[in-house]
C-alpha cells in the first residue's frame, strides 16, 4: 500500500521546519495551520510564538517564509495583518497528490493506516429475542456499522459484539406455552429466500408471544408453571434450554432477514447475548464484594456512588445482584467488560447505545474502573445516540400511536426510492429488474445517510420524503453524482483520464482537488472521534464542488486533449472518493440510475 501525505500535513511540516530554522530556542512549535478563504492555507502560529518569545510578528513571518524551500508543494506565500501567513500551494502539487492517490491499487485513495493502532470492541446492533425488531433499533445497527468500517479501514483491530437480550423471565412463559403447543415455531423452508423466512418466523414468534401472555395473565395455573420453568431455565435443564435455544435460533433468522435488508453484515460468532455471561455472574459479584467495590445493602449488592442520588436525596446504587439472589443488567454488563478486557483483550470498548442508557453505563463504567479492569490502557466509551422523531418532532410511531416496525419503515424506503429511480429513468435505460435493485440500494442508502449524517448525539427527524430527494444533503444526490460521473466517462470512449501536472488548474478545478487530498485526514478524524457524520458532511462537499466544477470546465469538450484527459482524470479520482466514502457508511453507489 502506498500511503500518500495530504497537502496540508506536507505544507504543516514544511512551516514547522521553517519556523524551528527561523527561531531555534522556540524548539518544536505548531504554525496552528488551517483552510483559508483568502488562500489555500493560513497558519496563525507565528503570532502565539512571537509572543511567548517577545519577536516581532511580521518580522518572524518575514524569516519563516525565507526559510521555506523553494520551489515543491508551496507556491506563493504572503505575510498578512500582524503575523498571518497565507499560502497558496501549486497546481502541480494538487495534480501529483490525486494521481498518486487514484494509483494506490489497493483502493485506499494513499490513506495511511493508523501508527498506533489497538483492539476495540464495538457493541452495537442489540435486538430482543422473540420481539419485533423496531425504529429504535435503528440508530444502533447503523451508526454501529459505519463505525465499525470506518475503524477498519483507519487500521484498528475491531471485535463485533451484537448483545442481543437472550435471557429473562419472559422465557418461562414462552417455553411453558410451547412445551403446550410444540407445533407453534414450526414453518416450512421458504422458497422466497431469507427476508420471508424472517418474516415467518417473526409471525411466529409474535403469535406466540400474544397467546402466552394472554393465558399468563388469565390463567394461575399456567402463571406458577412458567414461574417454575423460569428456575428450569436457570438451573440448566436439559429441555427447558433445549426449547429455549429454539426461541434463540428463531429469532435469529429474522434478525438475519432484518439486517439484510439494511444491507449490513452480521456474522453469527459475533452474536453473543446476554445468557454468553452466565457462567461469569457469581464470580463477578464476588470480585466485587471481595475488592471492596460492592457492598451488600437490604439483601441485594450494591455498588453506591456521591454523586447520584434519589428523588428523596438519598445515594441511588447501581444493583448487582437482587436480594432475591437474580442478576441485573448490571451484572451481565460487567461479566461482558471483563470478558471484552481480559480474553478478546481490547484497549478500547465503544457501546452504541441509546442515550438514555447514559446513567447506567456511567455507573457501570466506573464499577468496573474501581474494580481495576478499566484503565489508563483500557478504556470504555459509550457512543450516546438521540432519538429518531417523527415530522411532528415527537418520538417516531404509528398514526394509532404504536412504535413503527422496522421492517415497515425499510420497506417504505425502498418502495418511495423505486419511485424516484423509475421517475428519473424517464429514456428506459434501465430494465425493470435494475429498477427494482436500484431502488432498494437508493431507498437503504437514504435510510442510512439521514441517521448517520446527523451527529449521533442529537435526534433527527424521519422524512422520508426529504430522504429521497435528489436535492439537498442526502444519499440520492450522491448516488446520482457517482451515476453521473461514471456516465461521463463511459461517453469519453477512448479519451483517456490522465493526470498533466503541467497544466494551470481552474478556480473550479483547483477547489474539487484540493477537497478530494482531505479525504484521509477526514477518514482518520471520523474513525478517531467516532463521528460518520464527519464523513457525510464532507461527501456531500465533494459532490457539490464537483456540480460546480462540471458546470464551469467543459470536461468532453476541452480545449486541448491533454486538458480534457486531465478533467477526465478529475472525474475519475472524484468518482473513487464518493465511492470509497459512502462505502465506509455503507451505502451502495450504482453504477447507472
């Protein structure tokens, strides 16, 4: 792999090097380098080093610029107001630094891998055995899994971890109604593939689920019976867990169904519930009390801290273990941390999770900090996301108040995007089939890129309407963008795209050049801050400086061959960053629409 530096870094290096030539008692110093509208680059450093060192401003200024090497990245350099540098870099620069980058064959753009990187574990993606997966098990599956790309592609050794809730009290009830009606989970193979196969087993499960309830709640003898296979469950009989695994494996198959839909990959290995701890509860609770860490309050062991308090003003303890002797989440939580720290041996654990879970996992986070299995080297972060909302601005649910199902909502997606893609294809280029495939690669993508381009921390409201539309900040504009750059050039025929740095650049050209170098130090900086948004925001950026740059360079048309094979060129890096980048959100980027 042949990593490429970004133009900002090389001319962030050249200043550092010129500013310790210009001051050698100031040592190492920041020239503090950004964008500029008045040029390409400005560095506001001179003016803090000055100080520190009682120089004048303008003067150090005038000795850092006559300490730059000549000639290279930096084409003009200008001292501005009391120490400012402005520096424009050269075309050349920019067309080098996009070659070289298209030329990297392994499809990375020259985006280095991280130095340091280290192991994380992400826990994202967590449904609900024998529940119906809904639009609150949205925001988890998706972010998750562009973080997790992102951070792959950064360098960083990432382990999935889907904890789904395989473990509870409901699970007496449902076995004690199969064990009544073994027939209920029966289904046949499905010929129509996996999404119907989940939809069978999730009508299944639902049904089940509704009749078990019903007689729990009407029938006492049906309530003691399912209370004692609860205990069955967590004795280890055979049956019981034999039955158990079946609601598991069911559940499964829909999650599957689901999760292909939103065209994300979920590997069953990764999957690991709540009942994936068991066997570390008791021991858990005795590390704790024995360290010190958890107390016994009222029969239950407790964990208490100042700083959080009851209605009454009272300390509000993070549970453990009930007085009942039953395990919380709390104590699953932590089996999981130790298991994520000491046998996958992670540096870091991201948890993608509602930001309403914030005081539990705070609390978790420093038991498991005073029990000394989190650290200055390991660390836990929770990746707190908002709510999804519905046009109204409340919580997202249906016109008779319930929460959307997710599938529902997917299937919309796709359907209103079919719409758009059989609108827009108005030459009948497209067979139906592509019509069809093309439509749920647009109508999942608009999904995707409205949750993720949203900072993960603020709620966001679900228009789909806004969602698929070819104008504005959404994923369809951006496929259309790719469609349009590779329809460009497949009519260039034999044209080819090659990179002439010797030739003087556009305004329009040089803006797209110099935003495409970014994309590695975009990349880095949403993978380390676990920030997608980052990434769509400057996707976007790309596509509307390439609108502009199209429509002020005639591409097919130029004046010179060697100017048209260098716009082509442009295209072609253009074409490989959207790609590259919606591929790091998961986003599929049609070659046609």
């Amino acid at each position: 792999m042949a990593s490429v530096t970004s133009l900002s870094a090389s001319v962030h290096q050249r200043l550092a090097t010129a500013l310790q030539a210009a001051l050698p008692e100031a040592g190492a110093a920041d020239p503090l380098l950004r964008r500029s509208d008045r040029a390409d680059f400005q560095a506001n450093g001179i003016l803090a080093l000055a100080k520190k060192t009682k120089a004048n401003p303008r003067e150090l200024a005038g000795k850092v610029t006559d300490a730059l090497p000549a000639g290279g990245v930096i084409g003009e350099i200008e001292v501005s107001g009391p120490g400012f540098l402005n520096i424009t870099v050269t075309d050349r620069a920019i067309t080098e630094n996009l070659a070289a980058r298209l030329a990297d064959g392994e499809g990375r753009l020259g985006v280095p891998l991280a130095t340091d990187p280290g192991t994380t574990v992400v826990d994202y993606a967590q449904p609900n055995v024998a529940k119906e997966m809904h639009v609150g098990h949205l925001r988890s599956a998706v972010i998750g899994d562009a973080v997790v790309r992102l951070m792959e592609f950064a360098g960083e050794t990432v382990v999935r971890r889907h904890h789904i809730g395989d473990w509870g009290t409901q699970f007496g009830m449902l076995i004690e109604y199969l064990i009544d009606h073994p027939h209920e989970l029966d289904r046949e193979q499905d010929d129509d593939g996996a999404a119907a196969e989940g939809t069978t087993a999730m009508s299944n499960l639902n049904r089940l689920y509704k009749a078990a309830r019903t007689l729990f709640d009407a029938d006492e003898d049906f309530k003691a019976r399912a209370r004692r296979r609860v205990v069955a469950l967590q004795s280890g009989d055979p049956l019981t867990r034999e039955l158990w695994q079946r609601f598991v494996d069911e559940s499964k198959v829909y999650f599957h169904s689901v999760f292909d839909k939103l065209d994300m990959e979920v590997r069953d290995p990764d999957v690991v519930g709540e009942s994936g701890y068991n066997d570390m509860l008791e021991e858990t609770c005795r590390l704790l009390e024995e360290s010190g860490v958890a107390v016994r309050s009222e029969g239950a062991l407790c964990v208490f801290f100042d700083d959080v308090l009851g209605a009454d003003g009272n300390p509000t303890p993070l549970i453990v273990r009930k007085s009942d002797g039953g395990y919380g989440y709390a104590a699953t939580d932590l089996s999981a941390i130790r298991d994520r720290v000491f046998h996958l041996k992670a540096s870091t654990l991201l948890y993608v999770v509602d930001a309403r879970q914030a005081l539990h996992f705070r609390m978790v986070f420093e038991t498991a900090r005073r029990a000394g299995w989190l650290n200055d080297e390991v660390r836990a972060v929770q990746l707190a996301f908002g709510t999804v909302l519905g046009a109204d601005g409340k919580p997202f649910k249906t016109r008779e108040g319930e929460t959307v199902r997710l599938e529902d909502l997917l299937d919309e997606a796709v359907q209103r995007a079919t719409a758009v893609v059989r609108e827009k294809d108005h030459l009948g280029q497209l067979t139906e089939e592509e019509i069809v495939q093309r439509g749920t690669q647009v109508g999942i993508g608009a999904v995707k890129y409205a949750d993720l381009s949203t900072s993960a921390s603020r709620d966001y409201k679900f228009d789909l309407d806004q969602m698929v539309s070819l104008h504005g900040d959404t994923s369809v504009y951006l496929q259309y963008a790719y469609a349009r750059i590779r329809s460009i050039l497949r009519k260039a025929g034999e044209a080819r795209a090659v990179a002439h740095p010797e030739l003087a650049l556009e305004d329009a050209e040089r803006a797209l050049g110099l935003h495409l170098d970014r994309f590695g130090d975009t990349v880095a900086e949403a993978a380390t801050e676990y920030a997608p948004h980052k990434v769509t925001a400057y996707l976007y950026q790309v596509a509307s400086l390439f609108t502009t740059f199209y429509d002020k360079c005639s591409v097919l048309k130029a004046d010179t061959d060697e100017q048209r094979e260098n716009r082509l060129f442009l295209c072609e890096v253009t074409a490989a960053t959207l790609r590259r980048g919606m591929d790091l959100l998961g986003i599929r980027t049609p070659e046609r629409l």
